[in-house]
C-alpha cells in the first residue's frame, strides 16, 4: 500500500511541475454598476486568491474593498482579458511585456473614477 501512495505522490508531483503557468491581464467587474478593476498577473491562477482576499476584507484597492464590502461576493465576476503570448525565440521580458498588456487594457477600458477602481 506504502508502494502506491509514493507512486501517486510522485505522479501528482510530476503533473504539477509539467501544469503550464499562464501570465495575463484580468478584470474584476462589478455587475450592479459596471464598474471594473483591471491588472495583471505572472499567474492566472491566482486570480482566487483575490476572491479571498476581498472576502478577508485585506485587498490593496480601497475603493474595490469598499464596494465588495457594500454589494457582496455575488455581485462580482472574476474574468481574463488576456493571456500573455510569450516568445519562442530571442529575448523576453515577461515582467515587461506583461506592464505593457496591462497598459493596453487600462487604455481599452478607461477603469479610472466613475467608471472603474484603478
């Protein structure tokens, strides 16, 4: 029995190490007023980990924090704008390319004042 579980402990280990992380641009929208936050990230995945921080009640954007507070988790929607396409061959800089996908949503979607939380 010791056997299989170190067999799966290291099939499990094996998947992780091949699962492919993503870098992208998201969005926060809030339903009731369209309002949208928008950022980037080296890992799309932890886009839930957003969700726990704004229901901890400790996420960085006051005014997010505030309106999730004030509307609650079910007037949000977590979304991906775009996932970063990283280059095969010569140089890249993920960090940068990915400040300038980011730029390139908060220019598209204006999130500023009335209309967002950036």
């Amino acid at each position: 029995m010791e056997h299989k579980n170190l067999d799966r402990r290291k099939e499990l280990i094996r998947l992780y190490k091949e699962m492919k992380i993503e870098a992208g641009v998201y969005q926060i929208r809030n339903i009731k007023n369209l309002k949208v936050f928008v950022a980037c990230t080296t890992d799309l995945k932890t886009m839930n980990g957003l969700s726990m921080m704004l229901c901890a009640g400790v996420h960085k954007n006051k005014k997010l924090q505030e309106e999730w507070n004030k509307f609650g988790e079910e007037a949000f929607i977590f979304e991906v704008l775009e996932v970063l396409k990283e280059k095969e061959e010569g140089y890249f800089d993920k960090k940068i390319e990915l400040k300038i996908l980011e730029k390139k949503w908060l220019e598209k979607l204006q999130p500023f004042d009335k209309y967002g939380y950036n």
